[in-house]
C-alpha cells in the first residue's frame, strides 16, 4: 500500500514538473505563442505575442485572434487554416499579420487543434514568427532585377512597397529628392517618407488601397507633403500603380517635387487678394467721388439753368452762349461720373443677370417719351420704329440701361436731325439700329474711346451688351454720325 502511494505521488511530480516546464516553455519562447477557444478567443497570449503585435495580455485576453491581428482581407485564408487544422498541424510562409499601431508584417505560422477527450476540437494553439526582415530582403532582390534598370531612367522619383508598406526599391531620383542613401531607406516603413502627423492617417489609406488597387493620383484634392532626411517638409504630387512579380504584389509611387508651382499658386492667391482689396478700394473710392462729386455739379447745373432762364436779370447773346458751355459741360461731367459707376457696378460682378422674355417693340415705346426731350435738346427729333412685339431673351435693366447709354452718345457724337432707333426683324435674329445722321457710308469700326471721354460710354456699352446677350457694333458715317446696332439671335 505504501509502495502504490509513493508512485502515485511520483506521477503527480511528473506532471506537475511536466506542466511547469511547459508554463516556462510557454512563457519564454522566442515565438509568438497564442492559446484560443474555438470560437477563436484568445485564451492565453505570451510575452513573445505581446513584443510582435504590440498587445498586453489583459489587452488580448478575450478578444477574438481573427480581429486582433489579421488584416481583413486575409480572415479568409486563416479561417480555412483552422479548418485544415483538424487534420494536423498546418504551416505557413510569410502570413499577412497586423500590429497594435496598424502597420502590417509577415510572420511564419504554425497552428495546431486542440482536441478534448471526446475527439471534438475545445480550441488552437498558434507559435509565429517575424520573418518580415526576410521578404523584405527577397522583395527587394525580385523588384530589383526586374525593375531597377528602367526606374533609374525615369525623370521621376521612384519608391516601390511591398505588400506591408516597406520601402524595397528607391531609385536615384529618390535619393535626390529626399536626401537618404538608399542602403538607409530600403526596408523602412513608407511612412518614414511623410511627416509624422500624416502617419496614422496614411496606414490607414494604404490599408484600404490594398484592397482595391488601382492606377490613380493619390490624395486627390488634398495637400500632400514629403519628408526630408534633414527633416524639412515640401509639397508633392504621388501618383500610385499596383505592380506584380509573380504571386508577389507591391505598390509603386512616382513622386514630383510641387514647391515651384505652389509658390506660382500662393504668388497668385496673394495677387488675387490684393486685387481684391484694390477692386474694393475702388468701389469705396467711386462711391465717395459720386456724393462729393454729384454735389457741387447739381449745384452748378441748377444756378447755371436758373441763369440760362433770366431770373437773376437778362442775360446779353455772349453771357448765354458761356452759360450754355458751363451748363453743356456740367451736364457732360455729370454723365461720366453716372457711366463710371455703372461700369464699377457691371465690373464687380456682385449682381448676376436675370434674363426675360422681352418685347423691345414694347420696350422702346416706353423709353420714347424719355428720349424724346434729349433729342430736343441736342437740337434733333427722335424717330423711333417700334411696330410689332420683338422678343429677346435678356435682361431689362440691362438693356434699359444700354438703350439710353447708346442714344445718349449717339447724340453727343452725331449732328444729323434725326435720332433713329430702329427695330429690324430678319431669319438670324432681331436687330436695332441706333444712330443720329444720314447713315450713308458708314463703315463698322470697334467701339472705342477717345480724349473726349467717349471711350468710357464705349466700355459701359460693351459690358451691358455682354450682360444683355447682344452682339454690339459701332459704325460711324461719312457725315459724321454715329451709328449702333444691337443684334439678338433668332431662338
């Protein structure tokens, strides 16, 4: 009886020393060691597991091995690794794995089921290893002799990544660029080439373009920079291309130094602005000279008219010719000023044009009578042929506008005894002639200014014309008159 205790307490020994041993084992293997449930939980995780993927224990205990450290895309494959686990061990090379941090390795696996007395599998036992020193080396040697020859030719920086963002090929352009010798870069990760607050962001993207890769510009919209080796930073401009060696898959990136054309850019954004501020300086400018301006001038105008009507006494032929040219002077000071604001107003761009469907027949049959005692005053009559509806698809404040600019020079420039304004109907569209003279021999010529100051009704003519949608031509006769026509297309 003694001799049967004593062997039994040998055993437990035994095993209690066998299970120790393995606890040591388990607990100061070089390799990752993982224990999950069936269902994949991780049961026990060494310190091993914890210096590869960046986990503590009591941060991977309970979590499920699949969401922890298998990249999405590859679920699939371990998932069938499991599977085939129930046969016996399974073993692999270089499996995808990723860290705490997010950045990926390759690390050689193997995985062994767990079965309980009754056969069933109660859970996996997973060692692994980093081998990821070891694709990087074969990586760089397979893209090397297939690429290196051509990449060297190209005008631009070349980098190529392997499948977890490790730099295996940077060819001199590179190194240029960037300032690294290329036995300093080759097997770190790309985010070494980015300043360090775009890192997270970048892993992150580089993850999803391994999905779904493609030919395309990277970061489109963004502003992307590089990182020197001295550690100043440069816009660039990265185009990405997914290349293959055999069951191999790596990431290319073409990259060009963008520093000159955003310095144009910020040169022209700061010319925009300053633009800008003058355009604004202006607008405050003409608003201030039209009170300061139109004050005194209608003051002018008015003692000067009140004069011309002989209520301060009789005026002799010479005093009412000088009065005359005051009053004519005023009237044609007064005149530019309201041109220059409205060419300001048109210039700014702050009111967009409203086109409508309207008659000019109707129109002009409005304007007529407002027309009518300019031309009397300029020493003519008017004449205007409004018979029918014309419709145009413009802008009536425009047009309006544009109207009475153009018979308002027109009688300026002309000496005819007539001011016409002329509705023609044709296939090609609607037409109006406006003019003051016999019209004979006039030749078409660009509406342009001169020293009198017409250049600026000119201007405010071809801006409201653009505004209306209508072709605008000027044409001046043998006899000295002017003559305009506005043309609509047929629609």
């Amino acid at each position: 009886m003694g001799g049967a205790g004593r062997e039994e307490g040998r055993l437990d020994t035994i095993v209690a020393d066998a299970l120790h041993l393995q606890r040591v084992l388990f607990e100061h293997s070089p390799d990752a060691m993982v224990l999950c449930a069936g269902d994949g939980r991780v049961l026990l995780w060494n310190p091993a597991a914890e210096a590869l993927f960046g986990y503590a224990e009591a941060e991977a205990v309970g979590q499920r091995w699949d969401e922890l450290v298998v990249p999405p895309g590859a679920v699939p494959e371990e998932q069938g690794r499991r599977q085939r686990a129930h046969d016996g061990n399974v073993t692999a090379r270089a499996l995808l794995r990723r860290r705490q941090d997010g950045t990926l390795l390759h690390a050689d696996s193997a995985l062994r089921a767990v079965f309980g007395p009754d056969g069933a599998v109660q859970g996996y036992t997973i060692s692994e290893r980093d081998v990821t020193a070891l694709t990087i080396a074969r990586d760089t040697r397979l893209v090397e002799e297939r690429f290196r020859d051509l990449l060297e030719s190209v005008p631009d920086a070349i980098v190529v990544a392997n499948e977890i963002g490790r730099i295996v090929l940077f060819n001199g352009q590179c190194e240029r660029l960037f300032g690294y010798g290329r036995a300093d870069i080759v097997g770190r990760p790309i985010e070494t080439l980015l300043p360090a607050r775009l890192h997270a962001a970048h892993v992150a993207h580089r993850l999803r373009y391994r999905e779904r890769p493609t030919v395309r510009r990277m970061g489109a919209g963004l502003a992307l920079f590089g990182l020197r080796a001295d550690g100043t930073e440069f816009p660039v401009q990265i185009s990405l291309s997914p290349l293959a060696v055999g069951d191999a898959h790596y990431v290319m990136s073409a990259i060009r130094d963008i520093s000159d054309q955003k310095r144009f850019e910020q040169a022209l954004q700061d010319q925009n602005i300053a633009l800008t501020a003058a355009s604004q300086a202006k607008d405050r400018f003409l608003a201030t000279m039209s009170h300061e301006l139109r004050t005194p001038l209608n003051a002018i105008l008015g003692f000067s008219g009140l004069l011309l009507m002989q209520r301060a006494g009789t005026l002799n032929d010479e005093q009412r010719r000088q009065l005359s040219i005051v009053r004519q002077s005023g009237e044609q000071l007064l005149a530019l000023i309201e041109q220059l604001l409205a060419l300001a107003q048109l210039q700014s761009g702050t009111a967009a044009p409203a086109p409508e469907a309207l008659d000019l027949a109707a129109l002009l049959r409005v304007l007529a009578p407002m027309l009518a005692p300019l031309a009397e005053h300029a020493g003519c009559t008017l004449a205007s042929t409004a018979d029918g509806p014309a419709i145009v698809d413009a802008d009536r404040p425009a047009v309006e506008r544009l109207l009475r600019t153009l018979a308002a020079q027109a009688l300026r420039e002309g000496s005819g005894p007539q001011l016409v304004l002329a509705l023609r109907r044709g296939p090609d569209g609607i037409g109006l002639d406006i003019g003051r003279g016999a019209g004979a021999g006039a030749t078409e010529r660009p509406c342009g200014g001169s020293a009198d100051g017409s250049g600026l009704a000119h201007e405010l003519a071809t801006r409201l014309a653009e505004r209306a949608g209508a072709r605008l031509a000027c044409r001046r006769g043998a006899d000295g008159g002017a003559f305009y026509t506005l043309g609509w297309p047929a629609g």
